[in-house]
C-alpha cells in the first residue's frame, strides 16, 4: 500500500540544538508593570483552578463515592484542599518547577527540550522524552474535559434561577461551547481585554460569598489551616479519605496552566496574582460553602451538600452570580484552547506532529494563532464529552486523571532537572521530589479509581495521540535517514555539475531538511529538465530548542561556489515560519531576491510501506496517512503559490 504527501523530511523544518550562541527574543512582558501583569495573568491563567469551587466540594460530599458531610469530614477536606493548594500549586509549581524556564517558557514540552539540550546524547534521554510527550498528548485529553466541565457545571446553576432551565441545561451548554469554537479563527485580542476585568470581578464575588457565611462559623478559618484535621480524616476513615482525594484534586486542576503560560505573564506576576488574590479568594470560598452546610447540619437544609456553590448565594444575586460563573467557565475554556493551539505549533515546530494549516490571528501579537484542525476536532470530542456523560457530575468522574498524570509526569521532569541542570545535591533534592511524588501519586491513585466510571475516556484520547506524535517522530526520522544514505557530497556536486549544466537566469531555492549533501529535488531537476540557475540556494529550516531566536542569529549563509549557497534560518519554537520574508532580509547572496524571478523546489514523496526493522507496517500506514493529511510545504513556509515546482520519488522504510 503506498501513500503520496509533502514528505516531512525533504523541504520540512528540522529539530536543531540550540547553538551557545542562538539567544532568544524578550516576550514582550518585561517592558509592562508587574501589577498590570498580575491582573492579566487573573484573566488568563487562572480561569481553569478559578472555576473549580463551582463543583470540588460538592463532588468530595456527592459525587460518586460519597462521604457523610459531618463536622469531621469537612474540616478535613477543607484541610486536604487548603494543603493541596499550598503543596502543589504553591510549592510545586510557583516556588519550584516554574524557576525552570526555558528562556522564559514554560509547559512540558519546553521544559523537554531544556531537559534534551543539556542531556543530549545520553542513555537515559529516551525516556525521559517520551515521558514530556505523554504529558503533551494527556493535555489534549485535559483539554477536552475542561470546556465540557466548567461550562456544564455553571449552566447547571440556571436551574437555581429558574426551574424551567432545567431539561435545557445541556442544550445551552452545547451553544455556548460551539461559539465559543466558532469565533476562534477571528482571534481573541479585543474578547481577551475582557479577561482580566471579568475575572477580577468573578474571584471578589466568589470571597463575598464565602465571607458571607464565615462570619456565622469563624471557627472554621482555623480548622482549616490546621493540618491535623487532614491527618486525622486518614486516621479514621483510611481508604474513604484516600477515595476522597480522587474529588479534592478537582480543587487544582488547572495548575499546570500556571507554568504553561510562564512565557505571556512571566513568573513573578504569576506567583503575585497567585499569592496575594487568588488562593485567598478562592479558599475563602470553600470555607464558605463548608460553614454553610455545617450551619445547617442540623436544619432543614441538610440538603446543601448536593450543590453548595449555588446554593450559598442570597436570592438576590442569583441571576448575577450564574452569568458570572458562566463567563468565567467560557473564559476557562478560551485559556484551554489558546494554549492547545500553542501546543500544537510547539510539537509541528520540534517534529513530534505534521504539518497543520497555523493561521496568525493577530498582526502584532506572534503568540495568538489559530489552527482549524485542532479548533474542530476539540469541539466535536467536548460535544460528544457533554452528550455522553450529561451532567458535570457524570463529568467529574472522568476528570482529574489527566491532570494528575500531567502533574506526576512533571516532577519526574523536575527530578532531572533538579541534579542534572541545576545540580541540587541528594540531601537538599531528595526530601522536596519526595514529598512531591508521594502527593502526586496518591492523587493519580484516588484517581485511577474512576476508571470504571469515565476516567478511561481521557486515558484513551491520551494513549491515541501519544500513538500518533511518537508515530510521526520516529517515521521522520527514518525517512530523513533513509534519504541521507543515498545523498551526494555537495562539494562533489558543485565541480561535477556546475559546468556541465546549462545555466539559465534567475533564482532557485530547493528546500531540504538536511544541512549536508544535494537535495533530491536538485537532483530530479538536473536529472529532467538538465538545466541549473544562475543562482542556487539550498535552504534549511531550522527549528532551536529555545522559543525565541535574536534576529542577528536568525540567518547562516555558506557560499558554496559557483553560484551555489547554502542558507540555514533558525527558528525558535513559539516563531511561525515566513521564508519569503526571511528572504528579504538577505543580501549577502548576490543580490537581493527577487520573488517573480525566484522559483522553489519542493520534493515530493510516495512513502512505500515496507517490511523493514524500523516500525510495524500497522504504524507505517498510520504514518503514511499523517503525511497524506499533513499541510503542503507550500502554505506552512508561505511559499508564493506560482513560484513552486514540486519533484517526486519514492522512499521506502
């Protein structure tokens, strides 16, 4: 069975060390006040971990291993949750994991290449690599959830404003969800200046109603704070406290989101909005709905612990508080979706995905793109999400395990980075990483529990699109060395062919992947139409494991000889690609190029199926389908259309 596509290794960008000398561009943040910062990072960053007392508490008490909502349960998952915040969200990721930027970026897949450049060529690099990929294609999975959940779960409190909501619930949800996916390809800019205000205002309302009911139980501030109260709940109940966790660890999700989106905010806004605003409204809240049933343990409201987010408001501000908890829940799921957007280009960009169509939403800001493929595809999974399980308490049971995975994958990438970048010695490393694993592991066990329940929903979105990057990654690499066996040595070229060839105006640019020997499209043209340009330019992409590269960096020529350069453009990893543009800014080549009288060369290849060592066939046809639905080299360099030949073989691995 063959399969024909823009081959991802002949006119395809290339994953390259970072030189010492490749730099990297400011993020644009450093110029702005740290306090306007923090209150953007309140609009972006914490939408996800901000919508998560709409449902955690309920879910510990009412979800799907319920637990009696006494005096000594609540405290002590008011405890649990107050010393997860502080040890994961706190501990963790502000004070630990987000200190390791990769020139200001953070996220798993930056932190992957922070790891592989200062561990190249090392045994034990393998798997620490797929580990980071695993991580990025559980993200995928988090970002399905996420929508489906948090906008479910604040529709939901319409029934609270009207009962005749109630059989529309669902309906809603699924409009609000698919405009929100429709209006992605028209940016976010100006609805994004919206973030930040209406967060702001979503997290005072939700420490008004908490303070609201604490005043009734001051006690509660304290028992809280006091971790007794967590270990104890384990004295007593052992395996329900453990099974309770499973619910507690909805409190903070969307942690991740704080080192995933170091690079727009930097690290000190994000740890101020954090510290100073956001865990205290946010506890203030639990605290809230924890003295509002323990108030009415007694009463005829008892009933309290089914939902007591909604049901901890004044009759008054119910129509209120339901649109603003519904526009906090769309603006978590925007922050979902840009950053699996910026994901996505991140994995194109260092080889682990084809080529997809990335369109530029913004002329000013680089950082906001939109990708059609990746926009439809979550939307058609969040639909099926909110139809399949119904309700955010169906959910609920298949949220949490993705996150946690995540989080337990991330403080395996922290333990290297902890002896081997920063060489922390065992006595100071080893207590902090295990106090992390043993956290991480027993949120990833409490939720292994939901298997059964839904939790294998983002367990199989996660292993399918580990299939696919690690299937992409390692077709590419076989193809770029099944290619490089037969290629000529350029200098050899040059001499043989330069002056038996008749030479014709002009410019062409032959796209390749390697830096070294002839590119087959050179070879098939010379071959054919047995003519070359006066000038030749070899061109290659080259794609730095750091997300910036310094314009003087950006450009490396080699004159060949003979009307022969060779041309290599380094791009960060969060930089799109524009070689037409590129080549503007080139002269040291014989001129200034010209596009109307510049042609590039494209190698276009069949891929053959073959029984060879390198990967199953089952994998090879898989590969062979991601080629045939990659993005043309063509539009991914924004290469001018009628200036493009593209020359074919055939390639077998």
């Amino acid at each position: 069975m063959t399969a024909e596509s823009q081959q991802a290794a002949e006119g395809a960008s290339s994953t390259a060390p970072a030189a010492a000398d490749t730099g990297h561009h400011g993020h644009g943040h450093h110029g702005d006040s740290k306090l306007k910062l923090a209150v953007g990072a309140v609009g972006v960053v914490f939408g996800d971990i901000g919508t998560s007392p709409l449902y955690a508490f309920r879910e510990t008490f009412a979800g799907h291993h319920p637990i009696e909502a006494d005096r000594l349960h609540i405290y002590g998952v008011l405890s649990l949750v107050f010393w997860s915040m502080m040890l994961v969200v706190t501990f963790k990721y502000v004070l630990t994991i987000m200190k390791a930027d990769n020139k200001g970026e953070g996220g798993s897949l930056a932190l992957l290449a922070l790891i592989s450049r200062s561990s190249e060529g090392k045994r034990w690099t393998w798997p620490i690599v797929l580990l980071g990929v695993f991580a990025t294609a559980l993200f995928y999975g988090d970002s399905m959830i996420t929508p489906a959940m948090s906008v479910l779960s604040a529709t939901e409190g319409l029934s609270y404003v009207n009962k005749g909501f109630e059989p529309y619930i669902v309906p809603i949800a699924l409009a609000i969800l698919i405009a929100l996916f429709a209006i992605q390809s028209r940016g976010t800019a100006k609805v994004g200046m919206l973030f930040g205000p209406i967060m702001l205002a979503y997290f005072t309302m939700l420490a008004i109603l908490g303070v609201i009911h604490i005043v009734d139980h001051p006690g509660i501030i304290v028992e809280t704070l006091n971790p007794v109260n967590a270990l104890h709940f384990f004295y007593v109940d052992g395996f329900t406290a453990f099974i309770a966790l499973g619910a507690v660890v909805l409190a903070v999700t969307g942690a991740e989101a704080l080192y995933a989106d170091m690079g727009h905010f930097g690290r000190g806004p994000i740890g101020l909005s954090w510290l100073t605003f956001v865990l205290p409204a946010l506890m203030l809240n639990y605290m809230g709905q924890g003295a509002m049933v323990l108030e009415a343990e007694m009463g005829p409201r008892a009933d309290l612990i089914a939902d007591p987010f909604f049901q901890m408001m004044p009759e008054a501000w119910q129509v209120p508080v339901v649109i603003l908890a519904i526009l906090a829940t769309i603006i978590a799921s925007q922050a979902v979706i840009s950053g699996a957007f910026s994901l996505t280009q991140q994995a194109i960009q260092l080889g682990f995905m084809p080529r997809l169509r990335v369109e530029h939403t913004s002329a000013s800001a680089q950082g906001q793109i939109y990708i059609p493929m990746v926009n439809w595809g979550l939307m058609v999974m969040v639909i099926l999400l909110v139809l399949g399980f119904g309700s955010s308490s169906n959910l609920a049971a298949a949220y949490g395990i993705a996150v946690t995975g995540a989080m337990f994958i991330d403080t395996c990438l922290m333990s290297v980075v902890l002896f081997t970048l920063w060489k922390w010695p065992a006595w100071k490393a080893l207590p902090v990483l295990a106090v992390f694993f043993i956290v991480d592991i027993a949120y990833f066990g409490a939720n292994l529990i939901k298997v059964p329940d839904g939790g294998w929903v983002p367990l199989a979105i996660g292993l399918t699109i580990f299939t696919l990057l690690t299937t992409w990654s390692r077709g590419r690499k076989l193809m770029q060395q099944e290619m490089a066996e037969g290629a000529m040595p350029i200098p050899v070229f040059v001499k043989s062919a330069a002056n038996s060839a008749t030479r014709v105006p002009g410019t062409a640019v032959f796209m390749t992947s390697s830096s070294d020997g002839v590119p087959h499209a050179l070879l098939h043209n010379l071959k054919h139409n047995k003519v070359l340009h006066q000038r030749i330019i070899l061109l290659t992409i080259k794609i730095a494991d750091v997300p910036y590269v310094r314009e003087e960096n950006h450009c490396a020529l080699d004159d060949l000889g003979q009307g022969f350069h060779r041309l290599i453009l380094n791009y960060g990893f969060m930089q799109p690609i524009d070689v037409p543009d590129a080549l503007k800014r080139v002269t040291r080549c014989g001129g200034e190029f010209k596009m109307l009288e510049t042609s590039f060369f494209l190698s276009r290849q069949t891929l053959i199926a073959a029984s060879k060592p390198g990967m199953p066939i089952w994998r090879e046809k898989l590969f062979a389908w991601m080629l045939r639905n990659s993005e043309s080299a063509m539009e991914y360099f924004r290469l001018p259309t009628n200036r493009v030949v593209e020359l074919g073989s055939q390639v077998a691995i």
